[in-house]
C-alpha cells in the first residue's frame, strides 16, 4: 500500500495573502486537492494531509474531500512534519512524501519515482531537477559512481557544493519499514536549526541501505508556487494541458488561448467552443454542443447551439 502525506503546514508569506497558500486555486481548483488527486492517480490508496498555519481554513475543505490531516505544531521542519504523520500511515509499504505547492506534478513522474525505488530495494527515492537557476535550492550531491551521497540544502552547502545545478525537489519515496528508523537518525544541526528531510540520505547510506534518484524531464512540473506570479503560471500551463488533450481527443477550439475550460468538466469529441468562452464546474457537453464566442457554462450541460454571448448555470 502506497500513502501520499502531502506537506502543506508552510505560511507561503511571499503569496502576500491572508488565504493559506495550498487553498489558492489552479484553474478553479486548490492546489492542495490538486496534489491529492495526482497522488490517487498514480496508484496511492491513502493521502494525508499535513497542517499547520491557516488550518482552521484548510481543514474544512480536507474533511470536504474525505482526506485525513494532522497538525504540525510547533513547525520545526520537513522531517518533523512527516514524523507527526507516522500514526496514520502504519499500514503503508511506501510512503511518498508531496508538496501542497506543487500542483504541475504528473502522476507518471510519480510512477516513475515508485518504480526506481522499487526496482533498486532502496530505502527511499529522491526526485530532482536541474532549473535554469538553482539559487536557493538545495542541491544533490554524488559520488564517483553517481550515486546520491547527500542533499545538502542552500544555507548550509559549501561554494563548491553550490555550483552543483542538479537539486532537489522535496518530493520522495520511503520503504516503510525503516522510515521510523530513518526520522529517528535526523538531527538539526545546520543553520535554520530545523529537521531536514533531506538528511534521510546520509541516515540511509550509514546504515548500508540504497538510495536512488529520479529526474524529472519538465523542471515546470516540480517548481513549487512561491508567489502570485508562479500562481499565475500553473494555472496557465494546466490550462494548456486541458485544451491540447480536448484538441487531441476531437473537441474543435478555433482559439485556444482565448478560453477557459477547467478540467472538471466533460466535453465529448466533436463540440465545440469559440473564442473567449468559459466552461467550469461540473459542466457536461455533449458532442452536439456548439458555443459560439463569449459563452459562459457553469455547473451545467449543453447538448445544443448556444448563441454567442449566451450564460447557462446549473448553480
């Protein structure tokens, strides 16, 4: 049994927002839900949650969605948050460790994350990255062999070490068995005084385990969403993953930039949406559906013509 715990206690200040940064929605849907629905789609059978600033308003939308959540408090880093999730995850085999901010992840990358750890029987595999500039990452350090020896995060690496682009993305997978083990061997000696997750690699290499490393081949997909402009952004990039898959699938969109379709809706192969509509919610359309431009459907179906500038609500 794989269970996902998403990491989603962090402030996000840099959002300059009163909402909690993982209730910020991506193309009309919280991030934080985002995630979970990855997390299920690559095969995860259970997804806790991990809380902390702003829960009094993200707990509500979790036991909206079925989710479990625990709470961090006091916050004193990456791997204290997932030993606070322990008590819920004792049934698992794997535990893969998400972020709440990083809504682009695909669930094949996270297959692809289960499958090294997997097939090499280590203790835990990391996902990484090489961005165009990896200032304020921590960074992947190996071997001669290629192999990982350590992450070591920004504040703490050497000038050397930082001249390393290969870093580290927060998103892992543990064998089960010894993840107590390995939490129980980090300690908080760097410069936040904080209990890194990421020290998880030297507990696991000192104790004669492997561990083994994947690279994402889209440095977006793992890019977490720091600040309103890279909120932006994703919800741009799974908008054009939205359009392109109905393109692909027989949907006719003469314009497809100047629309909006959230991905919670159905649209059948041969409808079509003109220039500047907007489908979101739970909206059905048949493949008789025909918006023309300036088109609003929310939360309800259309299996007909809708002259332009037409709006039909199912709320």
């Amino acid at each position: 049994m794989v269970h996902a715990v998403i990491l989603a206690a962090g402030r996000g200040t840099r959002m300059k927002s009163p909402l909690p940064k993982v209730l910020h929605p991506v193309l009309g849907k919280p991030m934080i839900l985002r995630v979970a629905e990855t997390a299920a789609r690559a095969g995860c059978e259970g997804v806790t949650a991990v809380v902390g600033f702003g829960r009094e308003l993200v707990t509500p939308l979790l036991d909206g969605a079925g989710m479990q959540w625990v709470v961090q408090e006091p916050q004193l880093g990456t791997a204290h948050a997932l030993q606070c999730a322990l008590p819920s995850i004792s049934e698992a085999t794997e535990v893969l460790v998400l972020l709440g901010d990083v809504p682009l992840l695909r669930a094949e990358t996270i297959r692809a994350l289960l499958d090294s750890r997997r097939s090499s029987d280590a203790a835990m595999s990391v996902l990484t990255a090489v961005p165009p500039d990896p200032a304020g990452y921590g960074r992947v350090i190996r071997g001669d062999d290629s192999s990982v020896t350590r992450i070591v995060e920004h504040r703490d690496a050497t000038p050397a070490e930082l001249m390393c682009t290969e870093i580290n993305t927060g998103i892992m997978v543990f064998d089960a068995a010894c993840l107590a083990g390995l939490l129980s061997g980090i300690g908080n000696g760097n410069a936040q005084g904080e209990y890194y997750l990421t020290d998880a690699v030297e507990v696991a290499l000192a104790g004669g385990r492997r561990v083994s490393a994947v690279a994402s081949r889209d440095w977006l997909e793992v890019r977490g969403v720091n600040d309103p402009l890279h909120l932006a952004e994703c919800t741009r990039a799974i908008r054009t993953r939205v359009v392109n898959d109905l393109l692909l699938s027989g949907v006719t969109i003469p314009d497809p930039d100047g629309v909006w379709i959230e991905d919670s809706a159905v649209i059948e192969p041969g409808a079509y949406i003109g220039r500047c509509c907007r489908v979101s919610g739970s909206s059905v359309l048949t493949s008789a559906a025909r918006l023309l431009d300036f088109c609003v459907v929310d939360n309800a179906s259309v299996d007909c013509e809708m002259p332009e500038g037409s709006v039909r609500s199912g709320a």
